[in-house]
C-alpha cells in the first residue's frame, strides 16, 4: 500500500523532472541564436557625377594659336548602381552536436498539476472507509442471512418435534385404547365363564342329588355298561342340550372334538378335528355348544375323567 512518504519521493522527482526540462529548453535557444545583419528602411541612393565646361576655358587676353581641336571629353561612366541588400539573412551553418548537446529522448510530459498529498491521502482514507463499510454490509447482511435459515430450522424442528409428540401419543392412545378393550374381553370371557361354572356347579349339584336317589347314570340301550362308556354319554348329552342342529348336517352324522378341561369340567378349549364330515357352519355350531355347556359332568366320573378328552359327537335332536 502506498504511503506517505513514497507520496512525498514521487512529489519531489516530479518538480526535479520540470526544472531539468526547463533549463534544456534555455541551453537550446542560446545554441541557436545567431547575428542578423542591419538592415534600414526605405528605397537605395542613386548618384551621377556632371562636369561643368566653363571651368577648363583658358582667359581671352592669351595670344591666339592654331587650335588645334581638343579631343571629346569621356563622359564620366556613372557608378554601379549599388544591389539592394537581401533582408533575408543567409543559412546559419547547422552546429555541430556536442556530447552535452546530445538529443535527449523525449520525456513524457509531467502532469501540469501536481496532486495534494493530503487530498490523496484524504481520498484513500475515504475509499478505505467506503470499502470497509460495505464490507461490514456484507458480512452483515451475511449475518441476518444466517440467522434467518436458523430461525427457519428451529422452526422446521419445532413443528418436526411437535408432529412427532402428536404421533407418539395418538399411539399412546391407540395403545391403551387396545389394552381397555383387551381387558374388558378379558373380563367379559371371565364372567361368561364364571356364570358357566356357576350354571355347571348348579347342575352337578342337581345330578349329584340325583345320583344318590337312583344307583346307577342312565344309558342308551347299549351293551356298554362301564364307568367311561356313562362319562362320554354325559358330556353328548350336556353338549346337546346347547346345541341347535343346523340343517346341513344330517342326523346321525358323527365329528370327532378334541376337548380340553380342567378338573371340575371347566373347558380350556374345544376344536373339532379336521376328519370331521360338518361343514363350516355345523363345525363353529359344535365347538360353541362344548363351550356353552361348560362345565362338563364331573362328579360321579373322578376315576375316569381325561384332561384332553377325544368325543365322537353324534348329530341328534334334542
């Protein structure tokens, strides 16, 4: 950057250019002067010489001779006319060079106004402040660029974070609205089941009393007269009391159910094997009829009673 010093050096080079120019101008006019011969105004003087004839007469008391005739007299030859002198004067002989009268190369022409330091120094100043300002312009708007893109992604991430706190609790809600649901089937399928050992303990009750007044259960008219053979009469009959034949199976088809139970008679499951002729109707009838009839016959039949019971269940109406 240029300062004021090197400002100063230039200035100084500057008036030393001008004043050596100035002196080379004087030498050259010195050099070429030359003496101009006088010359005055108005036109030459032209002169003629005249003699006079009575001046060379001899006197009239001299004694006469023979005269002898005097030969013509010249005219006087008048003078050369002098040649006007010329007004121009003649060609100065061209000098010679000599080594301090060289050509010099011609230098550029200096600026005829030489440049106020201080009003240079003043304009670099102002032009360093406007540079600097917009600069801090700028950077400045730079700055009000960025924070505008921060407040934008804070903004952007608020509503991403609000969006997904609304997700996580409509799957809060979801959740817990499933697990009420849960819970009241789960209580609905216990008081079904309750109120189905109830109803089962009911019965027993009532078989028991009756039990004790007739010796041996009733049978079909078969020639199965054991314990077993009386236990799965009892659970056909509990089974057919719930059930309501639909009218694609026919009478006196047989399905085979596989039961589960625990002891008491109350059913776990119940679910009819894949040999089993009923169609899809008459299977769903059968399985909800074991399960209606819960608990199954247990008292009376402790010795021969199967946590997983395999029933042919015959096709009757009641």
């Amino acid at each position: 950057m240029e300062t004021r010093a090197d400002q100063v050096r230039a200035f100084v080079y500057a008036i030393g250019l001008h004043l050596l120019i100035l002196v080379v101008m004087v030498a050259g006019m010195f050099w070429t002067r030359s003496s101009t011969p006088v010359s005055v105004a108005g036109p030459p003087i032209e002169a003629t010489l005249v003699m006079d004839p009575d001046a060379f007469e001899l006197p009239s008391k001299a004694p006469a001779k023979a005269a002898t005739p005097a030969p013509p007299r010249p005219e006087p030859t008048p003078p050369p006319r002098p040649e006007p002198e010329e007004t121009t004067p003649p060609p100065q002989p061209v000098p010679e060079p000599r080594p301090q009268d060289a050509q010099q190369q011609q230098q550029p022409q200096p600026q005829e106004q030489v440049p106020d330091p201080a009003q240079v120094e003043q304009e670099r100043i102002e032009r360093i402040a406007l540079e600097r300002a917009e600069r801090e312009r700028e950077q400045e708007e730079r700055r009000r660029q960025e924070q505008i893109d921060l407040t934008e992604r804070q903004r952007q991430q608020e509503a991403e974070e609000r969006q997904r706190r609304a997700e996580q609790r409509r799957l809060e809600r979801e959740r817990q609205l499933a697990d009420i649901r849960r819970q009241r089937a789960e209580a609905e399928e216990a008081r079904r089941r309750e109120e189905q050992r109830m109803a089962a303990l009911d019965k027993a009750a009532a078989r028991e009393a009756a039990a004790s007044s007739a010796s041996p259960p009733p049978g079909n008219n078969g020639t199965d007269t054991s314990l077993r053979a009386q236990y799965a009469l009892a659970i056909q009959e509990a089974i057919l009391r719930n059930w309501t034949r639909p009218e694609t199976v026919p009478l006196g088809q047989r399905c085979r159910i596989r039961i589960i139970q625990i002891p008491g008679g109350e059913v776990i499951s119940a679910e009819v094997d894949p040999s089993c002729p009923f169609d899809a109707l008459g299977r769903r009838s059968v399985e909800a009829a074991v399960l209606r009839a819960a608990p199954l016959p247990y008292q009376g039949f402790e010795s021969v009673f199967e946590r997983q019971l395999n029933l042919n269940f015959q096709a009757q109406d009641r």
